[in-house]
C-alpha cells in the first residue's frame, strides 16, 4: 500500500525521470532496474499518478516528431502589440502624425 503522506505531492529527487516510467511502462528497463521502478511506484504516490496517467495516455510522439511551425508574421506581430505596455501616441517622443495614425489604424 501506498504512503498516506501526500504532504509532498511532487517528484522528488529519487523519484525516477518520466522518460524511465515510460522506459518502465514499455518493459524496456533492463531486468534490475525494472524491479527498482517497480518498489519505487508502490511507494510513491506521485509516481504512482504519473505511471496511471502515461498508462492511460501513453506517449504517442516524440519533440522530433512535431516540428515547431513559425507563427504567422501578422499573428506575431498582434501578439506583440497586445502582450507589451500601450504606448502613450500623445507624447512628443512617439513619432510624427503618420506613426500615430498608422498605429492607431492598425489597432483598431
């Protein structure tokens, strides 16, 4: 039986990486380190959730199979423009009128 102490509900430092529960999951430890993964989990709570939700879920790709796509240039660019501090259009320093109105424009 598990530990009723969850006081602590996170990985810690002997608790064994996700990469090797997976490696645990797919019997693909070699036979001692199989047999450690295993008291580990009936002892840890946390790794026993985690071993659950990869059994349930499973890992069907890996970061090298999903190439990262460049965001839009026009996504990016409104992404930007929401994620920084307004900028005060009214203040000498901004710009000429056709910065101010070209931002002005391209916000609304």
């Amino acid at each position: 039986m598990r530990s009723s102490n969850t006081v602590m509900f996170c990985k810690q430092r002997n608790c064994p990486s996700t990469e090797t529960v997976l490696l645990y999951l797919a019997s693909a430890l070699p036979a001692e380190e199989q047999e450690d993964v295993a008291r580990h989990l009936a002892a840890c709570d946390f790794c026993g959730a985690e071993i659950q939700l990869l059994a349930h879920f499973g890992r069907t790709e890996t970061e090298d199979d999903c190439p990262q796509s460049e965001i839009p240039f026009f996504l990016r660019i409104y992404a930007e423009r929401k994620l920084r501090p307004p900028l005060d259009v009214q203040h000498p320093s901004f710009g000429g009128p056709r910065e101010q109105e070209a931002l002005l424009t391209m916000e609304a």
